[in-house]
C-alpha cells in the first residue's frame, strides 16, 4: 500500500494518576510528548499536528492525521556467492537452501545479485498502527526524567504516582492494549469535587470539550494564562499590583484543574517585619502571590483555588485564618533576632563546618577579610569598612530568621547591620556578597561589597581546587563554574586592574588549615581562563578571537577583555583577513629560519626594493603611533592604526623575495618580518584569526 493511500486517524492517549508533582509537571508533560513522537517517528509513521495536556491528574497527548498502517517496505538480502549456490544438475546446495530458510523464503525465490551473490527480495508488510501503540506509550513513560519511582499495592508497575486509569483512543475505536498494568478504554475523569465521575470520551477531537464541561483545563497553558490574568485582575481590585513570579505562576498552574483567584487580607502589623520574608513565607509555603503598591508590600495575599466555591469569602477566611501563624512565626523569627546584635553572631560560625578540610565558616569569614583588605590596599577602598563587612558578611547564616527562610542569608544580614546602626556600605555588602548569583545578575553597587564578593569567591575556588574538588562533566556541587564566572565579571565589570595570578596568590596565602595543593595555582588559572572562553561564546565572540589573545599568557582578567574587545572590533574591519593571513605567513617564515633567534633590527642600507623600504618605513611610523596608545591599554585605536599597514604587507609579500640568495639581505628581510610581527603581537597573536 501506498503512502498516499494510507489512512489517518487522530489518536489520544490520556495517564490519569493520583496528584503528580506540581513543580515537574511541565517536564514530565514536554517528555511524555517527546518520547510518543520519536515513537511514532522510529516506527516510520506519518502524523499531523501534535497538542499536549497536563493536569495535575493527568498527561495526555493528542496526535493529528496519524497514518492507520506502517507504509510496506521493500526489502533485498544477500547471501553467499551465486556460483556454489547450485552443484553441477543445477540443484540448490545447502548453503543455498540455508539462505532461503533464514529468509522465510524457498530456492526458486532465490535470484542473483550485481555482485555476484545470491539475492532475495522480499515485501515487508507494514503493520497496523494500533499494534504498535501501546508499546510506543510505554516506552514514553518509561523514559520520564523521574529520579524516584514508586510502587504502591501488590503491584510490580513503577510509576511517580499510582495511576487510575487510561485512556487510549485511535478514531472513535479503542486501541486494545495495556501500559502500565492498565488496559486501555474510552473512560475519563473530570474534576475531583466538581465532576468526579467517568466521561466517555467518544473521539480525540472532543477530549478537550468533555474534560471543560467536567470542570478541567487540561491545557496547561491555557490554565497559565488564565491564572495570570485573573492574579492581575485582582492586583488591580485592590489598588495595587499584582507580582506574577514565572516559577511560582507554573507551580500553582500544576496544582489546579479549574482556577479561581480569590484575594485576601493579613494584618497590617505584619507589614513591620521585612517584605521579603512575608514574601517568602506566603510564596514557598502557601503558594500565594504578593501586591505592591507604590513599591510597597501590601497587606494582601492572591490564592488560587482550585474550586467554584459557593461561598468564596469562606474559602477566603480559611487561607487568611491559615497564613497568620506563618507570618507570625516569621515576625517572631525578626524581633528575637533584633534582641542581639549581628557581630555577636561570629562565635557560633565557629562551630560549623564550611567544608570538611577546609576549617568552619568563621574561618571562612577570616579568609575573606584578610583577602579583601589586601585587595582593597591596591584598588584605594575603605579598608575599614572591608574588614568590617567580612566580619559581619556571614553571621546571618546562624539566625532564626535563616533557618527558617534560607532564601533571606544576606537579606537578613542586611536588615539586622542596618538595625545596628552599621555604616550603609557594610549593610549592603551582606546582599552584595551574593552578587552575581546566576549568570545576567547585577553586580554589587558597593566597593564594599565588590570586595567581599570577590574574596568570597576566590576563597571557594582556592579552597576546593586545593583539595581536588574540581568539576567535572555535569558535577559541579559546588557551583564552582558560577563562582569563576563571577570573578571574571567582578574584575572585567568593576575595572579592577589586578593580574589573576597576584589574586591567586594572595588567596593561597591565607589561613588555611591544610595548605592547598602546589598545582592549585596552575589548575585552577587555567579553569579561569577556560571559563572566559564560555563567556566569549555567549557574546558570540569568534574562538579565534578569544585565542588570539589568550596565546600571550596574559592573566589579567581587564586587560584580556580590552584585548579580546579590540581584536574583536579589528576582526570585522576589511583588512583584518588580509593581515591575520600575513600574520600567519611571518610566523610560519619566522619558525622556520630561527623564530626566537631572528633580532628586530633593520639595516636601512640593506633595503634594496621600493615595497620593502616602504614597508620599513610605515612599520617604524605605525610603532611610534601605537606606543602611546598600548601604554594607555588602548588596544582597539592600536589596531585600527595597524589596519593601516595592509596594503604594505600585501605588496612586500606580492614583490619581494624573503628568501634571498644573498644571505644578509635576507636575515634583513627576516628581522623586518619580526618588526611586523612585534607589533601586532604586543596586542594579540592574531595569525589566530586565520581558522
């Protein structure tokens, strides 16, 4: 049968389960989807548009137009050579018999190949759709991303929740198969309350229609969209507006099948505890979102429920009577933590451990100070208020108000520094130690708190590449990669004009309870270094580029940055090709007759062609015109002045014999040669540029 004669069919498949978990429905949905695609794909079926369907209860997916049989397919097989397939009466041998046998076929199908040996071909009939469907949908589930799986009952299936029921359908005909110890039917549930009986379902078209009218959205998407916009209604209900976290937004779309925003109210006494801990505890806890006015916190809260209530203002007083207790533990949590002073916190850092090896976080906070201060003795910052930002940078971690809300270390810090009267800088370096925490965040505002979170940062490094905790692959339980980061951005971003070497050092020699390994240095700038390499590629920055400059062992995170930025800029003008192809050709020529050896000193006497002498003399001019330039780092006006030389080098190389016969003519040649290259490799190796 011919494709174009294939019949197609929409097929749905809906898993009904017990709750599935809010926060990884929408991975699990994407993947269940994925997995019956490649399915139907690696079975060379034929399909139209495909929808997913995920509800707290349920993964379903429906596919458009899916081709009702596998298209048949022409098979040819090989066996052994024709001439010992039949003896001398011309009957088949066994070898020619045992080819046949394998191939389900007899010798008068047999035929000879082009290539000598014996051939069969043969119709492979597709199968029928519905054969294969089931163990295409097992497959899916069984490829989930679910680190846990669970049993429940006497039953041996495995699955993240127990599943109830299933529903398989291709056209109006139910597909006769099992998946996970269910056998498939046409039977749905609606919503648990509202609805909690069975739908038929009579076709995959209708499925969306049935479940509505059963009082579940099962578009997961559409259930977003309509959560956003009734959170915002209400925001604006209350004079205010409503802020709608992403993650937050799908974690409550996960856990309703019919949402109905609802507001409600907290006492206004609340409102002295910091903002961002009420937030905290009415977003992790009680997954509702917040209102800001005037960019205030208001007293107000925006539920979801996942219910048409009767009598919403109870349903309302029921979150209210339950929100107070958590606020109230988090106003606890603020005025017994205010009754003692943020530095009298120090001494219990003592008795917790950073990293096994590495000593407590009291050491920890010592390191950094000592660091930070010998930073900032270089850079011109307060040293005082350095110091005393270390001191103080890591004593919120043993509050009340930490323990409770992790999320608010720093936050909380900042708040109590702020209480104690401690100067403004020192407050914000508590939050600005954290900074940047993930890749696009702002950098601290402070001098302060740049320091802080540069000392912080490089003590990690130091300390964990010096006891062989370095990434690897995928592993990086340290967020080691997101620490390199930060110090690359710190330096490049805040201007601090101070080689990684010197920083490296310095952090070595601290006060460590075990030295760091004598390759730590070595190790971990070469992990800095690869890291710029990331950053490059994310700017969409050419390799080359990178490399050019990286190839001078340079290890000065401004400096390479301005050189890679400059490069970058000379990489798109017209002449760049040009001289990074000439570059290449001197380095080559170098290499070859001395490199190293060859002195930059030219005989102006030995100059004989009008391309050399010319040559000679714009390199002299370009090198009193980039001096200047190259003191004061400005290495993208010393290439744009370079660029100048193209037309020189392209009519040297086009006229004039390096090579020469006579020998000093040609170590004149070659020290001209090392001129050039001295120029541009002052700023990068750019003969990188060239593949």
């Amino acid at each position: 049968m011919s494709a174009s004669q294939i019949e197609s069919r929409d097929f749905l498949v809906e898993l009904g389960t017990e709750e599935l978990p809010p926060k990884a429905l929408k991975t699990l949905s994407a993947a269940f989807t994925s997995g019956i695609e490649q399915g139907l794909k690696d079975a060379g079926l034929n399909f139209g548009a495909v929808v997913s369907f995920a509800a707290p209860r349920r993964l379903a997916v429906r596919i458009e137009a899916l081709e009702a049989q596998q298209a048949d397919q022409e098979e040819i097989l090989y066996g052994p050579p024709a001439n010992i397939a039949f003896d001398a009466d011309g009957k088949p041998t066994k070898a020619a018999e045992g080819f046949a046998a394998r191939a389900g076929a007899t010798a008068a199908d047999l035929q000879t190949g082009d290539n000598g040996k014996l051939m069969i071909q043969r119709t492979i009939k597709g199968k029928q759709t519905t054969e294969l469907l089931a163990a295409i949908v097992q497959n899916s589930l069984d490829k989930l991303p679910i680190p846990k799986r669970m049993r429940w009952g006497a039953s041996r299936v495995e699955f993240v929740r127990p599943v109830q029921w299933l529903v398989m359908l291709f056209g109006s005909d139910v597909v006769d198969g099992d998946v996970l110890g269910l056998k498939a039917g046409n039977t749905s549930r609606g919503h648990r309350f509202h609805a909690p009986g069975e739908i038929t379902i009579a076709n995959p078209a209708e499925y969306q229609d049935k479940l509505r009218a059963a009082y579940v959205m099962a578009d997961f998407a559409e259930r977003a969209a309509l959560i956003n916009e009734q959170v915002a209604a209400k925001g604006k209900e209350l004079g205010g507006e409503a802020v709608i976290d992403a993650d937050l937004l799908n974690e409550v779309t996960a856990l309703n099948e019919w949402p109905v925003a609802l507001a409600g109210s907290f006492d206004e006494d609340f409102l002295r505890v910091p903002p961002e801990a009420l937030v905290s505890s009415m977003k992790e806890h009680q997954k509702y979102f917040h209102v800001m006015k005037d960019g205030k916190l208001m007293p107000n809260f925006i539920t979801i429920a996942n219910i048409e209530s009767k009598d919403p203002a109870q349903v309302i007083s029921g979150n209210e009577k339950v929100i107070r207790p958590r606020l109230s533990d988090a106003a606890f949590f603020w005025d017994t933590d205010r009754k003692q002073k943020l530095e009298s916190r120090f001494a219990k850092l003592e008795n917790v451990v950073w990293v096994n090896g590495l000593g407590s976080i009291a050491d920890k906070a010592r390191r950094i100070g000592k660091l930070a201060s010998r930073i900032a003795a270089v850079t011109g910052a307060d040293s005082a208020l350095v110091e005393r930002a270390a001191q103080l940078c890591k004593n919120d971690l043993v509050s009340s108000m930490v323990y409770e809300f992790t999320d608010l270390q720093g936050l909380a810090g900042k708040y109590y520094a702020e209480h104690d009267g401690e100067h403004a800088d020192v407050a914000a370096a508590m939050v600005e130690q954290y900074m940047p925490a993930f890749a696009g965040d702002a950098l601290p505002a402070t001098q302060t708190g740049t320091l802080i979170a540069l000392a912080d940062r490089l003590d990690s490094l130091v300390g964990l590449f010096g006891i062989g905790q370095i990434p690897t692959g995928s592993k990086d339980p340290f967020a080691l990669r997101r620490a390199s980061l930060g110090v690359l951005r710190l330096l490049v971003e805040k201007q601090i004009n101070i080689d990684l070497g010197d920083l490296i050092d310095w952090t070595i020699d601290n006060n460590w309870v075990a030295a760091p390994k004598a390759d730590t240095k070595a190790t971990l700038t070469e992990y800095l270094l690869d890291r710029f390499s990331a950053w490059y590629a994310d700017e969409g920055i050419p390799a080359g580029v990178f490399q050019s400059v990286r190839a001078l062992g340079i290890t000065n995170a401004l400096d390479i940055n301005r050189r890679v930025q400059a490069v970058h800029a000379f990489n798109k003008l017209d002449a760049a090709e040009a001289l990074a192809a000439a570059n290449k050709r001197v380095s080559n020529i170098l290499a070859k007759n001395g490199g190293d050896k060859v002195e930059a000193k030219v005989d102006s006497a030995l100059l004989a062609q009008a391309e050399e002498k010319t040559l000679a003399e714009q390199v002299a001019t370009k090198q009193q015109a980039v001096e200047p330039l190259m003191a004061q780092g400005d290495y993208s006006a010393a290439l744009t002045e370079l660029a100048g030389l193209r037309a020189a080098v392209d009519a040297f190389f086009d006229n004039v014999m390096v090579m020469a016969d006579d020998e000093a003519v040609k170590n004149n040649r070659l020290a001209l040669l090392k001129q050039l290259q001295g120029l541009f490799i002052g700023i990068a190796d750019i003969s990188l540029l060239q593949g």
